[in-house]
C-alpha cells in the first residue's frame, strides 16, 4: 500500500517512512539551517512496520502494536522486545532541518531487510523478550552512513516554453552556475537536454540531473510537442527496467536515470492556462511528480497572481490533471506540507544577481520602480518552493518516482510481455511457471508461423507453376501463330516469285521477237539500197 496523499493518492498514516532514522541522520550530518520556512520539530512515533511490545511470555502472538507495563523483576531496557511482523516498503530518512538530502539506499536496503525477514516469520511470529542490550538498534545508523558514503542522485524535469527563465530557476535553487547555451526560437522541433553535475554539501554528494525541454512551444504546430517528452521518460523507465531483468545486476552502482520532479513552468498570462499546457501535463500526471509553478510572477500584480492560482487549479481539477501533493500522513512535515498544497501553484521569480539591501548581500531583481527579493515570501513563493522541493520532500519524491510510476509502467510492460501474478484459477504464478508458459506458447506461434509458411510456400510454387505453364501455351500459340504466319507469307512470294519469271520469261521471249523482226528489217531495208543504187548506175 502506497503511503501519503501523493499526486492524488491517499493512505495511511501507518505507512510512512519512521522519523527515528531522521533523528539519528541528523546527529550525524551538520547541514546548514533550512532558511525561512524550517517545519515544525519532528516527533518520533513508532518506525513503520516496527512493533515494541513488552511480554512477559515466550508464546504470546503478535496482535498488533503495543506497549504493556514490564514484568517484575525486570529493567524497562531488558524487558523491551524488538519483533519485525510485517512487510515494510521502505525505509527512508527525510531530512528537512539539516543537509535535506534523501537517503537513497536507506529505501532499498530497507525494503530487503523488512520484506526478506517478514517472508520467513510469516504472520505467526512470536515475541521473545531481551536479557541485555543486543546491539541490533544500530542498524538505523548504519544505514545512514552507508547510503552518505554511496552518495544520492535527483532527476529535474523542467518542461516550459523558451524564455520563462527555467535555467535562471535551477541557478537560484542550487545556489550555483550550471553551465548550459541559451535556447533559441528557432528549434524545428522539441529536444530534450540533460546535464548531469555533481554536488557537494558538507560531507553530502548529490548527483544532479536537469533535463531541459528545448524549443517547446515554439512550434506553429504544437499537436505534438508532448511526444518527445513522454518518450524521453519512458525510455528512462525502459532502461531501468532493463538493468533490473539482468542476470548480473549492478543497481548499486547504476546511475538512475528516472525523471524524479517535473516543474512544468506556466507563463504569467493572468487569464488561464494554455491547451497546450492542459494537453502536455495531462499526458505526464501519470508518468511523472508534476509541480506547477507560474514563472516570471513579477509580470503581474498580486491581485491578478491570486486569481491566476485560483483559475489554473480550477482548470486543472476540471481537465483530471493529478498534480504532486505533498504528503500529509507522516505527523512531522504534515502540517507543512498541508499548508504549503494550498499555495500550489507556486508563483516563482529566480536571479542569481546580488543586491545590497540594508546590511545585507541578497538574490533580488532590480527595476526602475524597486526591487524584488526572490527570498522575501512576500514577494515570491521561492522560499516555499525550496523547501518543498529540496528540504523536505525530495526523498518522497523519489520513493514515489519508483513506487508509483516505474511500477505502472514496469506491470504495463510485464504484463504485454505476458506475465501475471495469477493464473486463470487465480491462484499464484511463478516465474518459473509463467516463463515456460510463456516459452511454450513462443514455440507454438513458432511452429504454427512455420507451417504457414510453408502452406504459403507450396501455395506460391502451385501458383508459379501455374503461370510458367500458361505462359509456356500461350509462347507455344504464339510459335504456331507465327510459324503459319511464316509459312502464308513464304507462299506468298513463292507464288509473286513464280509470277514474276513468268513475267521475265515472257518479257525475253517479246525481246527476242522484237530483236528478230527489227534484223529482218534492216536486211530488207539493206537489199533495196543496193537495188536502187544499181538502178542508179544502170540509169548514167
């Protein structure tokens, strides 16, 4: 069960993380004060899933927490008894007055530990009282000084259009200069730009990712601005995941890329909110820790800032946009976090400028008609901001980023995959079982795509088949077609042939008689020249 009231949830106050490890955290960090808004001092109720009962038997059940008067005869620290009976989901360590850095491996090693031991005992465990001081109370400590010496890691998501000053916020927040080009207008298309730095705070390291929303919003075309942004973090979710099916895991020493915060910065319009906004956080509650935050509140007054918070919640509520609420169920930040859900969204101002105001250096904005103080709660929710964001929620933050959203997403995923926790009978699967269901169903798919396409196959080679014999009788018709065609035409001119030497022949044959009429005429024409050339002489 998910302890907290976080991003529309609500549970059990039972549920939250023990403050005890706080406690003991912050003996042993000297982190700097918390600024303006510290909360309240922190009580130490009973740690989640720990149950101190006092028995005086040995084979009293375990009926729920309780804290009955010691038998006679024994010191109240002999008699205290120390029984882990239930499943604990994490344990973490918030540190709010202090360095404000989550205990990152105090929840993994935790959530082993609880459900590892409260696997074995099982419901029926019993209460055995302690001779003497153990040693085991150290564990707590321990812990701590593990998860210090790993270091922790914090995913920024900052989603806003360009120009809304979010590299300027994530300066003034970290109180540093990271380093970064500014964006331009001229993006074809929303790019996402992560830069990851390392801190360092007292004897604390922060491993700090900011992941920056490149040209949203700068589109003519905004239909899919969205798209980039929901890939990026289900790519992140999908590498985890990846890491977790290994065979040889290294979490350990995996840096987690998880986007544990998004400060989806809202332009300080004074009307309402943008569709692209409603579309783009929508698409996001699910995925993502959304904190809204009006940028830039200086451009309007406060009069018109108080009904632009009033008029985005409004919008919000009415579009089904869950957005992060800070947790209210654990008694030491709830009053806190209780307040500070009614400022949402936070109207923002960042600069890391300094300005000399009475005696004092301070980060502030000056203009021709005065200054803002990005410090001063009466001029900005920057203060608020920090706090919720750094001081006090940053390791609730995390826990939600990886028991809320990468388990929708990692059950989405397993189950397309088609694993369950139960099988049709409802009762429990294994791994083992649902991995050779699985394996024998591949193999069924397998064997059944195979003898298709194998149908297929003899199917396609019948139907080739069947075009090369109908293509071979319509070349054998076309070859008969031709050959006729050949043999008309042959006889064609063998008949034009046989006239033509008819022709020829009959041709010679009137040559031939000309030429023999044409010889007996000119020996008749030649025989009367001579008798007229006789007939001449005779005559002189």
């Amino acid at each position: 069960m998910q302890g907290g009231r976080r991003g529309g949830l609500q549970g059990s106050a039972a549920e939250r993380p023990t403050t005890e490890v706080a406690r003991r955290a912050g003996t042993l960090l000297a982190g700097e004060g918390s600024g303006a808004l510290n909360p309240p001092p922190r009580r130490t109720p009973l740690p989640r899933g720990w149950a101190i009962e006092e028995r005086s038997g040995l084979e009293q059940q375990r009926r729920g927490p309780s804290l009955a008067p010691p038998p006679a005869g024994l010191g109240c620290a002999q008699s205290v008894t120390l029984s882990l009976c239930r499943r604990s989901s994490a344990v973490s360590c918030a540190l709010a007055p202090v360095a404000a850095v989550p205990v990152a491996a105090l929840a993994d090693a935790g959530t082993m530990a609880a459900t590892d031991i409260a696997r074995q005992v099982g419901e029926g465990c019993r209460t055995v009282p302690l001779a003497g001081h153990v040693g085991f109370d150290s564990l707590p400590d321990q812990l701590v000084n593990k998860s210090v010496s790993q270091g922790f890691c914090f995913n920024i998501l900052c989603v806003g259009e360009t120009g809304l000053g979010k590299s300027t916020l994530m300066d003034t927040l970290f109180n540093t200069k990271f380093e970064g080009e500014p964006a331009t207008h001229t993006q074809p298309g929303v790019q996402l730009r992560s830069n990851t730095y390392d801190l360092q705070e007292s004897n604390v390291g922060l491993k700090l990712t900011i992941v920056s929303t490149v040209g949203f919003g700068d589109q003519i075309n905004k239909e899919d601005s969205y798209k980039p942004i929901v890939e990026f973090i289900d790519a992140q979710f999908e590498a985890y995941l990846q890491e977790e099916l290994k065979i040889r895991r290294v979490l350990h020493t995996y840096h987690d890329s998880r986007i544990h915060a998004c400060l989806y910065f809202i332009a300080p319009t004074g009307h309402s909110l943008k569709s692209l906004d409603l579309v783009t956080m929508k698409k996001l509650d699910s995925k993502v820790n959304i904190i809204p935050i009006i940028a830039k509140s200086d451009a309007i007054s406060k009069s018109e800032l108080t009904k632009f918070k009033i008029k985005i919640t409004s919008e919000l509520v009415s579009n089904g946009v869950q957005i992060y609420q800070f947790p209210t169920d654990d008694e030491s930040v709830a009053e806190i976090n209780g307040t500070m859900n009614a400022h949402l969204p936070f109207a923002v101002i960042g600069s890391t400028e300094e300005l000399k105001i009475g005696n004092k250096m301070m980060k502030a904005r000056q203009y021709p008609w005065g200054t803002v103080q990005v410090e001063n709660e009466a001029h900005c929710d920057f203060v608020k901001l920090r706090e919720m964001l750094i001081r006090v929620n940053m390791e609730d933050l995390r826990e939600q980023t990886h028991s809320r959203h990468y388990e929708l997403y990692r059950r989405c995923k397993l189950e397309e995959m088609g694993f369950k926790d139960t099988d049709p009978d409802s009762k429990p699967f294994s791994l083992q079982e649902t991995y050779e269901a699985k394996r024998n169903e591949f193999l069924g798919e397998l064997q059944k795509k195979e003898e298709e396409m194998r149908q297929m196959f003899v199917q396609r080679v019948k139907e080739k088949e069947a075009e090369l014999k109908e293509a071979e009788k319509e070349l054998h018709e076309k070859f008969d077609r031709l050959k006729k065609l050949h043999q008309d035409e042959k006889k064609k001119l063998e008949d034009k042939k046989k006239s033509l030497d008819d022709e020829v022949n009959a041709f010679k044959q009137r040559k031939t008689a000309a030429e023999l009429l044409q010889s007996q005429g000119s020996q008749a024409g030649g025989s009367q020249t001579l008798k007229r050339d006789k007939e001449k002489k005779n005559f002189f």
